[in-house]
C-alpha cells in the first residue's frame, strides 16, 4: 500500500461526527472529505474573518527546528527538517521537506489554520519563539541553523578539503 491517512473528528456538542479511512500518503484527502461531511451535517458558524497586521506577520515568519520529533539517539536528523514559514502577498505562508507548501489563515492573534498540506485544518498557534502546528512543536532558529545553510556549509568545507588534499598532494609531487 501507498500508506494509510485518517480524520477521526466528533463534534459531540452538535451530536455529530466524521470518520474518514483512506490508503492515501497525503492527509489532504481525507481531511477536505471529513471537511465536507461536517460541513453538512453541521454548518459553520458565521464569523467576521481575522485580518492581521503586516508586522504580526513579520515577527513570526523564519525557520523554525521540530522538537521531539526524532529520537534523541540520531539528534544530527533534526538538522535536516524545518518548517519556514513566510509572508507573501500579504499572507503567511509554511513549507518544509515533510509537507506540501500551504497557506495559513489567520483565525485570531498569532493563530492561523493550516490549508491544503497533509495537516489540512490543523491549527498553528505561535508563542514567542515557538510554534505548535497540530501535534507538532517547533523552535525558531537563526538562518545559519537551516538546513539549506548547513548543507552549503558542508560543501564548503567538502570542496576547501579536496582543494587541501590536491594541493598537498601536488606539493608532494613536485619534492619527488
């Protein structure tokens, strides 16, 4: 099989639930689908929508390392996940190397709901240098932790070896 995602959702206050099984990788599926069933069992309250500052979204755009998401073991792996998130055209947008890019839409101060990765409806809840997305906690990091920094660091310090070792092996030629 491909993989396995689910929705288990229940809204016990309007006497109403969804469950959804699909042998789908991607989350997106079967959460727009348990979406949509909700949606008619239940109709969502009208709500004025949230609009937040420009700098509000600033001061939580960055890169940001999960916690707890490897074993403490392979500590080196968390290097290679992050979660970014960035403004664009007015709005905050998340990607990283385990989801899809998504937008998120704000629902109040520093919260936003996650659409069209596979943590489809999953709300982000920033604090300070934190963010929870769903189950998921992340600590924001300086741009030289990122991955993709790390990484040109690495081929850095690849290519200055193999220039060190050509040269010297150059230089133990030219004594022979």
């Amino acid at each position: 099989l491909a993989g396995a995602a689910n929705r288990f959702a229940l809204l016990p206050e309007h006497g109403a639930a969804a469950i959804v099984l699909s042998n789908l990788n991607d989350n997106a599926a079967s959460s727009e689908t348990a979406d949509r069933i909700l949606a008619l069992l239940v109709p969502p309250a009208r709500t004025e929508p949230y609009a937040p500052e420009p700098a509000a979204l600033a001061r939580v755009a960055g890169s940001y390392r999960l916690l707890d998401l490897v074993d403490p073991a392979q500590w080196y792996l968390g290097y290679a996940v992050a979660l970014a998130f960035e403004v664009r055209d007015g709005a905050l947008w998340q990607k990283s190397r385990i989801t899809k890019e998504s937008a998120l839409v704000p629902i109040g101060p520093d919260r936003f709901q996650m659409q069209g990765s596979m943590y489809d409806g999953a709300e982000v809840h920033f604090d300070g240098d934190h963010v929870v997305v769903g189950f998921l906690r992340a600590r924001r990091i300086p741009i030289w932790q990122t991955p993709v920094a790390l990484a040109l660091c690495g081929g850095v310090l690849a290519v200055t070896l193999l220039v060190a070792l050509g040269a010297g092996s150059w230089w133990v030629a030219r004594r022979l």
